[in-house]
C-alpha cells in the first residue's frame, strides 16, 4: 500500500534557510542540505525547498545549491518559487532536482502547464496554488497569496491537472501560520475531484492536524514548516502517532 | 569498477549519478557502444516517454546494443518498463528482456475510493528473491513515482500493490531491473545499488 507522505518545506534566501531555525547538533543551521540531510534521518518523506527570494541574479546561487541538495540528499525533493519558464525548469531538474512547482506563472500563462509536461513528463510537475475562503468561494491567489483572482480552487485544479500538473500543492491563505489545523474541506473537495496526489500545506499546530488531514481531508500528504523547524513537532514522533492511530505511513 | 549509465535525451540522470558517488562509485555517463560494452556494469535509468524513446535507441542504435549485453544490467523505472515487450505508453515496442506487458494503471470508478496516478510516494516490496535484496528486509520501502506497471510474471522478483499487485522488480540472466527509485529510496535504496554493483 502507499503511504502518506510527511513533507517539511525550508524557504531559502540567498542560497540559506532563512533565519529562526533552531537546531542543536547541526554544524550550520543556516545551511540547507545540513537541515535536509537531518531531516530526512528523521523520516521525512520528501523534502521542499522554496526559493522566496527567487530574483534573476539568485537564480544560478539556487540551481548550485539544488545540486549540493541532490548530491547529499537521498530522498526525493520538490523546488520552487519564481518559475515561470521551461528553462527555469531545465536548469532545475538537470541540477538534480525531483519535481519543481509552479505557481503564480501558470495561472498567468496556462499552457505553460502543457509546455513543461510535455518536455518534462508530468511527474515531476508540481502546481502549488495559494488559496482564500471569501465565505463563499475558496479562490486562488497569486505572488505569495497577496493578489487575489476570481478563480475558483477546484476549477484550476482540474485545469491544470488536464493540462499535465502531475501533483497539487494546496496551501490554504485562511490557515497558513494559525497552527490551528489543516483547511480539510477544501483539500478533501481538491482530493476528490483530481486524479493526481493533493499535498495539504497552512495550519499543522498539532499531531492531530496531520491525522485529520489524511483522514477527513483525504490528502496524499501533509507539509508544515515551522512545526519542524521549531522543533515542536519531531517527525519520528508524528510518524508514531499516525501509525498508532491507523494511518499507513513509512517507518 | 567501470560503471557505465546509458546516456539518452530523456531522463534526469543526476540523481543516479549522485547516488552512485554516495556508495563511492564514480560512474561514466555515455551513449558510446564501446564504452557500455566494456563496462563491468549498465545502468539505465529514465524518466521519460516510453515511445519517443525507443525511437532515439532504435535511431542510435542503442536497442541492440543493450540487448546484446553480457555484464550485469540495471534498468530503473522507465528504464524497467522498456525492457518489457511492449508499453500501453504511446503504445510502443519494447526491447523484450522481459516478455511481459506494461499497461496503464487503471482510472477510478464511479463511487471509489480515488487511485491516484501517478503513484507517488512510498510503497514496500514483497516476495523478494535476488541478490539485489541481500540486506534488504520484505516490506521495505521504496520510492515510486510512475503511472505504467509491468505485470506480474516469472521473472517476478519482487511485488508491489498498488490497487493491484504487479512487478516492482524483474531479473532475467544478467538483466535487473526495479519499478522504484533507489537512488531515491534513503539509505535502503542505496543498499540495492551497492547489491548491483557487487553481483
């Protein structure tokens, strides 16, 4: 059976995860393939690295460390932020990155969904779409969360997944940063409609949260930051309480 | 050690390569006949489309080549699925190592629980039964991402379930071949690369 994932996600400026981390044991806390590589020896099932800086002249310092992350790194990893071109994917997935995300580019230019698909197989194209209730709607935003559309989620969802997205990111605006749980109704309604695995992302405060989501949300995997980052959830420990309370995820 | 990676248009070989540079192997990266025939070990790798390439091999000339392959052989996911007979994918011939079919996984029903495709994540392995496993416990994980399956047949030598059971791992004289990601597959993934190169 497959099993659900549990994804930390480590937003990087300057070729660095950006300040706040607090780890012991790590020599560069600053350093991401040092937080990958601990990371992923605590059972992490995947890693995202977000590149919130993502400017031009930061483009080659994230490809070089993309390949430090894929020469040091043994599971896989998804990296974006600020794509918005096949040859910002090239250079991506040739670094050695598993899958890349786009967001903002593709709302704004659709096919480039097919564009990217079809060079590089839908597999390793991730759609992360940043998502607001208004009280009626849960509609899609852009840059960061910070313009909203009239698009509905579940509309570019299935768009996007028939134009070739190979997996969706869905972070939920409303609970992003509350720690007050995952948006279950919406990724469960995302969850159902596409064909394609739904990654939860906004809200992980408590063990609980990551059940929920697998259970009542019907997502395919869960991913949180400062959770992890802050050490108040410990992924060997959440992976213990999910298998204890009936969820198949990897040991 | 002289290990060599078959070199094609499609298919992100770096992470094999690091993989490879992690268990201190320093692998050649080729689309040279010579070279992959004088080398102690093959892999090939892929991720990719199963139809445009087999068009660039038989262009190459690579198809015979792989087939006529004495040394240990190590295809990894669409590199699996092409030494199958045939592939739904772009309904397409395959080299024919293994005389089984790789078909689609099936769309979800109306009313069921939805089966994703690709599957993507991590699965485990059973019925294990190569020197690839040494080391390497039933149930393992292993990660997979893909949307073809080969089938279940008797060069079998691992299965995976995935709504249904099927070939997550074939062996065939000197060919090998696994559905997953070892180069992907943690410290457990790295186990059967370090088989392979010592078989």
């Amino acid at each position: 059976m497959l099993s659900k994932r549990i994804i930390p996600c480590l937003d990087i400026k300057d070729g660095k995860t950006v300040k706040g981390i607090q780890f012991e044991n790590i020599m560069d806390v600053g350093d991401p393939v040092e937080l990958g590589k601990y990371y992923a020896d605590q059972g992490a099932d995947e890693l995202v690295f977000l590149d919130i800086t993502a400017t031009n002249e930061n483009r080659k310092t994230f490809a070089e460390l993309v390949a430090r992350i894929a020469r040091h790194v043994n599971i896989p990893f998804t990296v974006g932020g600020g794509i918005s071109s096949k040859e910002d994917v090239s250079v991506l997935l040739n670094s050695g990155a598993d899958k890349v995300s786009v967001n903002t580019a593709a709302v704004k230019q659709p096919e480039l969904i097919n564009e990217l698909a079809a060079a590089f197989g839908d597999q390793c194209i991730v759609l992360a779409i940043d998502t607001k209730f208004n009280g009626k709607d849960w509609l899609v935003h852009l840059n960061g969360g910070r313009i909203p559309t009239t698009i509905r989620t579940i509309d570019w969802a299935t768009e996007a997944t028939k134009r070739g997205a190979g997996e969706i990111l869905l972070t939920s605006m409303n609970n992003d940063g509350t720690k007050n749980g995952f948006a279950l109704d919406i990724t469960r309604q995302v969850s159902e409609t596409v064909t394609v695995p739904v990654i939860a992302s906004g809200g992980a405060g408590s063990m609980q949260h990551f059940v929920d989501v697998f259970t009542l949300g019907k997502a395919d995997a869960a991913l949180a930051a400062s959770i992890f980052h802050y050490k108040e959830i410990e992924i060997r420990e959440l992976k213990k309480y999910l298998r204890t309370n009936g969820i198949f995820i990897r040991n | 050690m002289k290990v060599a990676i078959v070199k094609y248009n499609a298919g992100n070989v770096r992470s094999v390569i690091f993989a490879l540079d992690r268990i201190g192997i320093e692998p050649v990266l080729t689309d040279d006949i010579r070279v992959l025939n004088s080398a102690d070990k093959v892999i090939f790798p892929g991720v990719g489309e199963a139809g445009s390439t087999m068009k660039y091999f038989r262009e190459k000339g690579l198809d015979k080549a792989i087939l006529a392959l004495k040394q240990p052989v190590l295809g990894i996911c669409l590199g699996m699925q092409l030494l199958c007979r045939h592939s739904e994918e772009g309904d397409t011939d395959c080299l024919g190592i293994f005389d089984l079919k790789v078909k689609r996984f099936p769309e979800k029903k109306e009313g069921e629980v939805p089966l994703k495709i690709p599957q993507m994540g991590w699965n485990t392995i059973h019925g294990l039964k190569s020197k690839l496993f040494e080391r390497i416990p039933e149930n393992t994980f292993m990660y997979f991402i893909h949307s073809y399956y080969a089938e279940l047949g008797k060069d079998t030598i691992a299965t995976t379930d995935y709504k249904l059971p099927y070939s997550s791992a074939l062996q065939k004289d000197n060919f090998y071949a696994v559905q997953f990601h070892p180069e992907k597959s943690g410290t457990d993934g790295g186990k059967i690369l370090e088989n392979f190169i010592k078989l």
